[in-house]
C-alpha cells in the first residue's frame, strides 16, 4: 500500500510535467537542431537525479512528525494549485491547454533566438530551463512523497522514472506534441491524490488519529473528489467568463 501511495501519484504527475518539458525540446529540437535541445534536456536531468539521490537518504535525519507536518502543507499547497486550475478548466473557465499552440509558440521564439558558430548555446539553454523548471515539480513530489520510509523513496523514483521513459519513447517515436495526452484528467487526479495525501500527512505530524490509518486516504480522496464536482458544477454557469491567466 505505501508503494502504491508513493508510485502512483509521482508517475501521474511525472507524466504531466514530462510531456509540457517534451512540447519545449521539440520545438527548440526542431528549430535550432537536436544536438543542443537534447544536451539541455539531459543535463538538466542529470542534475534533478543528482538532486534526488543527494538529498532523498538525508529526509530520514529529520523528525518524522515535523517533517510530515511541513511535507503534508507543501503537498496540500501544491495540489490545491493543480486542482483549482483543472476544476476551472473542466467548468469551461480557462481554456483547455493546447499542446500543438504551446509548440508552435515554443517555436516562434526559438528561431528568434540568436544563433552562434559551433554549439547552439541559445537552444541548449531554452531546452535545459523547461526542462529544469518542469522537472522541479517532479523533484519535489518524488522527494515528498518518498519522505514516509522505507521504500516509498525507490517507489516515487520509480513512478517518475517510469512516466519520463514512456513520455521520452512516444516522443522519440511521433517527434510531435503528445497533444492527445489527457493533461487536464491527470492534473485533476494528481491535484486530488495530493490533497488527500497532503491532508492526511499534516494531520499525523500534527497529531492527528486518523481512523484506519492509511485507509482514512481513500476517504479523503472521495471526499475531494465529491467536492470537486461540486464546485465545478457551481461554476459552470451562464455568467460572461473572465480571462484567468492559464
């Protein structure tokens, strides 16, 4: 069960933030050649495995119920961000994101980028930012995630190794923007999962008896998601929609 609880969202959330990495390596791939989008990509890789393999033994040192507490808020935090703009998708607030626009805007800017002899440093850096940028949020899911014990660490790096390959085997084999993905489904899961997990963690650092231990999650996975419909049926109205930023 701990495994699953660890795995499961990190692949989910790797998936997500693997495939808006990919949209960036493809256009900067594309336009200015592989050679530097993929040597940005990979070094910005390199340096979250590093990351993860610094500072993920390290979590155990410090005192589980403050850690739980602190990685438990974190985790809520960063699930009601992902939560709150799927639901306004899904309510028709914001628009459903486009992974081909994303790419030809992607695109756009990179030709304008300067262009140097030999090494494409330009396009080698656009390629190593998203990809570090996108990759962070996975850095911290993995690592927060991973901070229960045991195997749960090997468990989220699994999950998140598992989404990179298959978004970086279909992104190998189309060379096109994985469009189809259902990006807004999985944000609402994952923002759900983390949510319930972020709940749950704070309240044992906190003190909290949940009852059933572990199966209280499911619980409050249930009850998130009932909320969830609720509130986008709330906001699924006739009123004019407002230009939220995406």
């Amino acid at each position: 069960m701990d495994l699953l609880i660890a795995a499961l969202p990190a692949f989910l959330a790797s998936l997500v933030e693997f495939v808006e990495a990919l949209t960036i390596v493809l256009a900067v791939g594309v336009t200015r050649g592989w050679r530097a989008s993929l040597w940005g990509a990979g070094t910005a890789a390199a340096g979250l495995i590093a990351a993860v393999a610094v500072f993920g033994p390290s979590l155990a040192r410090i005192d589980p119920d403050y850690f739980k507490a602190a990685v438990g808020s974190l985790l809520l935090l960063f699930g009601l961000r992902w939560l709150r703009k799927a639901l306004l998708r899904y309510a028709g607030v914001l628009a459903l994101r486009d992974e081909e626009e994303k790419f030809r805007s992607a695109e756009s800017k990179a030709r304008l980028l300067p262009r140097s002899s030999g090494f494409d440093v330009a396009g080698a850096a656009v390629s190593f930012k998203a990809t570090l940028l996108e990759g962070l949020e996975v850095l911290f899911i993995v690592l927060a995630l991973g901070a229960k014990g045991g195997h749960a660490l090997a468990a989220a790096c699994l999950g998140a190794a598992l989404a990179g390959l298959a978004v970086i085997a279909v992104g190998v084999a189309v060379r096109q923007p994985l469009s189809r993905v259902p990006e807004n489904t999985l944000k609402f899961l994952v923002g759900g999962m983390l949510c319930s997990f972020g709940t749950f963690w704070a309240g044992e650092g906190l003190g909290v008896k949940w009852p059933g231990g572990d199966a209280s999650i499911a619980v409050l996975l249930a009850l998130t998601a009932l909320l969830s419909w609720m509130a986008v049926r709330v906001l699924r109205t006739d009123r004019p929609r407002v230009g939220l930023p995406a």
